[in-house]
C-alpha cells in the first residue's frame, strides 16, 4: 500500500458515489429527494466520465425499474432516495427479490412518516429495509457510521447484491450522508469486488433459475445467448409462472435459505469492550459514533460497559447478539427512532435480561451526554 | 393433424367423386386440432367458405378447391393453429 | 438491419420458430383474442425484419396482452403493472443496441403506467410501444379503462361510463412520440407493415392495435362474440386522409387508422452518446 493515499475532505453522499463507482456501478437511474440528491448529481457527473450511464426518471417508482430493467441486461445499477421515495420503491424492490436481481438501493433516511423532516436525520426505516414490500423474502441491509464507512458499505453492499442476486438496502442516516470528513480513496485491489456468477452450460440446457448448491443460480447478460423469462409471478426453475405447489414453496424457500444460510458470512460487527462488560450498548448508523464516545468516558468513571455496532442490520445477527450479550445483564439500544431494531434484540435475547431502550426521534441525533445519563438510570 | 377429406365408405356404394385434386398434394391448409380453440374467426372471415364446422366448432375444410390461399385465415387465426401446406 | 424478405420466403409456418420450445400451447387467451393476432402479425414483422432473437427484448407489464413476451423465444421481461416502460427503458439504456419491444394494454400503459407513457414518449428513447386496446381491463374481470367509451358498460360502470376516454395516439403525439399508428385485428397485412416501420423507426414509436375482448367488453356492451367484434373493426375503420375530411360527430365510433404521425427527431440514447463524446473529446 502506497503510503501516500489519496486523502480528501469529502461529503457522505459523495463517497457513496466513490465506493459504488468502484464496485463496478455503471448504472444510475434515480429521481431528486433531499437529503439523498447529491448522490444522483454525483453520478451525473462522474458516469459519463467511465462509460456509464446515468439517467433521471420521472419518479422513484420508474427510477427503480430502470435500475432493475439495466441489471438484468447485464450492468450494476444503483438508486438513491429517502423515505417517500423508497415507500413508493418497494413493489418493484420486491420485483427483484423475486427475480434474484441484483441492485443497490440508497435510503439516505430523514424524518418521517410522509414528507416528514427532509432535511433531518432519523432511522426511522430500519425495519421498512426489512419488509417493506409485501410477500415472504429475506432482506439485506447495511448501515455505514461515518464518511469512511460510507465507501467501504457501499462497496461492500454491491458484492453482497451480486453474490446473492438480491436487491440490498444501504441505510445512510442523512446527518452521515451530508457531513464532511477526511477519507482516504481504496486504492484499486484494496478491495475485493465481487461479480455475479455466469452460466457455463450451453443455453439449450440453461435453467434460469436453477436450485444450484449455493441455492444461487448463475445469470446471464442479455445479448450472451440465453433468452430466458423474466416474471414476477411465482415461477418455476425455467422461469414461467405456476400454480402448483411443489413448486411455489420451493422458490420461496430459495428466497429466504439462499440468504440466511450465509448470515454469518453477510453479518459485520464492530465490537467494542464487550469482554468484561456488564452492560451493552447496541447501536448502529449514527449512534454508534456516539455510543463511542460515551462508552470510553464511562470506563474512564469505572463502569463495565461495552458497544456492539451493527453493519449489517438485516439479516439481524441472532447468534452472534446472543453470544456478546450473553454476560451481561443489561443491554440498551440506542436509535434515531421509537423503537425498531429493540424489537429484534428482545427476540433474540433470553428474558433475564433487562432491555433498555433510549429513543430521539426529534429530528436530532443523540448525545454522548444522554447516552451517559441513560446508563445512569440503567446502573 | 390434418383432417379428412371423408369417412372410409362402406364397399357397397361407389365413393363420391371429390371436388379436390388430390394429385396435386395435400390438402391446401394444415389444422392443428389441438392448439384450435374453435374460436370461428377462420370460418366466418374466409371469402370463399372452404370450411364447415365440426360438431366441436373447429374448421373442416369442406370445400377445398375453393381456397385462393388469400392468407386470411392463418393471418387472424390467435393460436397459429392454421398454416398453408403450399405457402 | 431491415432485410425485407418477399411474401413467397415468408412461410405461413413461420410462427413456430419463434414461440417459445418449452411453452404450453394453445395459449392461456380466450377463443378468439384478438391479442394472438396482433402477436401473429408481431412476429412476422419481426421475421421480415431479420432480427436475431438474442437482440430482442420483450417487455410487458401486467394484463391479458402483458402475457404475449412470454410466448415467444426471445429475451423477455414481465414486469409489475403499468411499468413496463420504466424497466424497458433500463433495459434499453443499458445496452442501447438491443431492440426493445414493449407489449402493453390500454390499462396498464395508461392508467396506472401514464407517466411513464408520456415521459417515453419524450425520451424519444427508440423503443416499440405495442398498445393493444381492448377499451377494457379484462384479465381483471372487465373493468372500465381510460379508453372505455362513453356510457359503455363494465362492471366498475355498471350504469354506463360517466367519464370520457382519451386517446393514446394524440397522447403520444403531444409528449413527443416520433412514430405514432393505429390500426386494427382485422387488418393484419396493413398491421404487420405497421410494426415493421414502428420498429424499424429510430425513436420512440408507439402501434395502438385495436383489439376484441368478446369476453368481457363485447359481452357487457352487446358487441357480439369475436366475430362480430372483428367485423365492427373493418366496418368502423376509416383511413387518416379519408377521417381529415369527416366532421366530429362522423367520426364517433370510428377509428382512425393509418400512421398518424411520422418525424425524425435525435433519439435519447443517441443524444447521451454525442454527450458522452463530447466530454470525452474535451478530456482528451
């Protein structure tokens, strides 16, 4: 590694645009929200640039499926939006949960429900991320909790949508998708970028959405030799819609196995002085920066707390929830929100333990300050 | 798939003599039976009526020496079940 | 790419190259859908034409014509209701030589799929809108559309239609559309040359094809069974240059057929192209 890397003051939305760039993003369909445009300008100008393409829909709900629509014809594509947008999304997302296409969807999250606080944080669609459009399937979502980590995500994110064939959601609190810090740029090789696997077989044998031992089938760009049917409707493994049920569940189990199988391998944590702690902040997007900082000043006051932030928010990390919180006897749960990702560790974790919540759904984030005075009431 | 220009006759009555020329080939169009939804488009837009229906609605071509081969039929037929054996 | 073959190459049998080998047939349409002609005539068109099937994608949305991509051995793509364009002009953008046909009705392209309409249109985006208009919603149960006539009957106008159609081609012609015809199933030969110059034509070009739901339109209206609804086409078509000289009230009930509209105008994928390389010409 050079020692001298690019280093730059950069916004949060502008680093998205870099790492996704670098995941191999060549295509952008997208319509303006706040506080997620600069994203869609950022890939306006930098897309021509590469060979990309780039391209303003008429609204979120077409935005989405040009981004489908280029994915299957063979291009990483990508959207951004916020709340409203990623509510009107969410039947075509859920048209590449079906489909097994691999897209990138940015939720640069503000205030809601409705028009809400566009140009306030929250993280308020957590749980939207995970069953926003209607139907069983199994979602992927990850969280980034500073500039930095923004470019690594997002990256991250890509290779995760292209080994799964799955739509995954970026949770980008706005307050982390406007600020400015200093990142250094990957240099090319520092990080892996993963591609979808193509079919070997000749396209007389090809099965589209054949049940292989990864339960992820190979696919094809469009203009390679296989034509094949795309459909929403529940399909068999050629890809036409049926009706029998030795074949609808089988597809519905490949949607959620194919993913939950490899949790272990799509959950990213940061642990931080969880080995002697007694209590357990669990955090992720902005809080975690916060949940830092308060728990180095209450080690400094004596008391055995820890921070366990979350990357990878869905699919939610039981196992590994469990084991770190297994010694303690209080966990609290930090969010920008009233309560969405408390529901999942109160599911996780055995009833002995006391869950504490500490919610700020005000359009700000949490301090430091009230992270400490929570852990007082707690103690 | 195609159909019959007429049910084997008992041996006491000579066979009617048939309009169709035979010795030129086939019949001049080929009906899928299966893939006919006896929907009576061909029937009713042909400008010769060369067919009849069967007891089921499918076309039986009645009088085949007067097809023009206009393409009238396999053109609007919905289940491409009518093709031309000399077109 | 055009490579216009005579009638005497075309075989009636062409048809059976290009449905899909692992498909069950006869198709789930009713007896006498007129959505089966139009893909007939599609596919001679598209044989005339030469293309190779691996440059064809097919996109439709939801509805009875929304099944036709399906049926056919090329790419296709059947996407949510009223979408059809939107994923069509991903497709497209993406690898902007692929030919990119949409198949769509009267309900998905312009009730729940309006916006995507117009904004096509304005594109300019070279893509093949094939509208089969049945003036019906029928794989729903025969519901009234944004074409439904006034005061006909379906079963959300129970009473007859208190609301007026309007008309995809003007639609399409004021939003920009470059190539907009009509034409009917009844006249397949005059279709087929339709679709031919549709999708030969570099731009967005739109084909409405008026179409019989017998089953549902025809039934809820009188409008009698296929037959009588095929024969209602040709007694109600009227050539554009014969309709310019009709008064209004002449023209109700009929429909006007021919191309309506025919310009040439930058195409969007072009447009992006000429971008691309002037920026690249100004880096270099």
């Amino acid at each position: 590694m050079s020692a001298l890397k690019q280093r730059r003051l950069m916004q949060g939305n502008a680093a998205c645009v870099h790492g996704a760039i670098y995941a191999g993003l060549r295509f952008y369909a997208g319509y303006p929200i706040t506080p997620s445009t600069e994203i869609a300008e950022g890939c306006a100008r930098e897309l021509p640039k590469i060979g990309g393409r780039f391209i303003q829909m008429e609204d979120e709900i077409a935005s989405i499926a040009a981004v489908v629509g280029a994915s299957i014809s063979g291009l990483k594509a990508m959207t951004a939006t916020s709340g409203p947008g990623f509510s009107l999304m969410v039947e075509n997302i859920g048209y590449a949960y079906m489909t097994e296409t691999p897209c990138v969807v940015i939720n640069v999250q503000r205030g809601g429900p409705s028009t809400g606080l566009p140009t306030k944080v929250s993280q308020s669609d957590t749980m939207q991320a995970r069953w926003g459009t209607h139907g069983d399937y199994t979602a992927i979502a990850v969280a980034p909790s500073s500039v930095a980590e923004t470019i690594t995500e997002t990256i991250r994110a890509f290779n995760l949508a292209e080994r799964f064939r799955t739509p995954v959601t970026v949770l980008l609190d706005e307050v982390i998708g406007h600020m400015r810090e200093m990142v250094s740029l990957p240099e090319p090789g520092e990080y892996p970028v993963v591609n979808r696997v193509k079919p070997t077989v000749p396209p007389e044998r090809f099965v589209p959405f054949e049940v292989t031992e990864n339960l992820v089938s190979p696919m094809p760009c469009y203009n390679e030799g296989y034509r094949y049917n795309v459909t929403g409707l529940t399909h068999d493994t050629m890809g036409f819609a049926t009706n029998r049920s030795d074949e609808i569940a089988p597809k519905l189990d490949k949607l959620k196995y194919k993913i939950e199988r490899y949790t272990d391998e799509i959950t990213k944590l940061r642990v931080d002085m969880m080995d002697d702690a007694e209590i357990a902040f669990i955090s992720y997007g902005t809080v975690a920066r916060t949940a830092l900082q308060a728990i180095s000043i209450a080690r400094e006051a004596g008391v055995k707390v820890g921070n366990v932030q979350l990357y990878t928010i869905w699919p939610f990390p039981d196992r590994q929830i469990a084991e770190l919180c297994a010694c303690c006897r209080k966990v609290i749960v930090g969010e920008l929100n009233m309560g969405q990702i408390v529901h999942e560790v109160r599911r996780v974790l055995p009833h002995d333990k006391q869950i504490h919540t500490i919610q700020r759904y005000d359009g700000e984030i949490l301090t430091p300050h009230q992270l400490l005075q929570k852990l007082d009431e707690v103690l | 798939m195609s159909d019959s220009a007429g049910a084997p006759q008992p041996a006491s009555k000579p066979a009617p003599k048939s309009k169709y020329d035979y010795s030129k080939g086939p019949l001049p169009l080929n009906i899928n039976l299966q893939w006919c939804k006896a929907c009576n488009i061909c029937i009713a837009f042909c400008p010769t009526q060369v067919f009849e229906p069967d007891r089921d609605g499918r076309p039986v071509q009645a009088r085949p020496e007067a097809c023009t081969q206009c393409t009238i039929c396999w053109t609007h037929c919905p289940d491409f079940a009518i093709t031309s054996n000399y077109k | 790419m055009a490579v216009t073959t005579t009638a005497e190459k075309q075989k009636s049998d062409v048809i059976l190259q290009y449905l899909r080998p692992r498909k069950k047939f006869p198709s789930v349409w009713c007896a006498g859908c007129g959505n089966g002609i139009v893909m007939g005539a599609l596919i001679r068109a598209i044989d005339r034409l030469g293309l190779a099937k691996d440059n064809v994608v097919m996109v439709s949305g939801i509805g009875c014509t929304s099944r036709l991509p399906v049926y056919l051995d090329f790419n296709s793509l059947h996407t949510a209701h009223g979408r059809a364009l939107a994923f069509a002009t991903g497709a497209k953008f993406a690898q902007p030589h692929m030919k990119v046909i949409v198949i769509t009705g009267d309900g998905d392209a312009l009730a729940i799929g309006g916006n995507h309409f117009i904004h096509a249109c304005r594109r300019n985006i070279d893509i093949t809108c094939v509208l089969i208009n049945n003036y019906i919603y029928g794989m729903t149960g025969g519901q009234g559309s944004p074409t439904t006539p006034p005061s006909a009957y379906s079963t959300t106008t129970p009473y007859g239609n208190s609301e007026k159609p309007f008309d995809p081609c003007s639609l399409a012609i004021a939003a920009g559309a470059t190539f907009v015809g009509r034409h009917t199933v009844h006249h397949t030969p005059q279709l087929e040359k339709m679709l031919i110059q549709a999708i030969e034509h570099r731009g967005f070009s739109l084909v409405e094809a008026i179409s019989n739901c017998h089953t549902y339109y025809g039934r809820l209206n009188r409008a009698g069974d296929a037959v009588a609804m095929i024969k209602s086409f040709k007694e109600n078509a009227v050539m554009l240059a014969k309709a310019k000289e009709m008064t209004p009230e002449e023209l109700r009930g009929k429909h006007v057929v021919g191309v309506l509209h025919e310009i040439e105008k930058s195409e969007f994928c072009d447009e992006y192209q000429l971008m691309v390389d002037r920026l690249k010409g100004g880096q270099s």
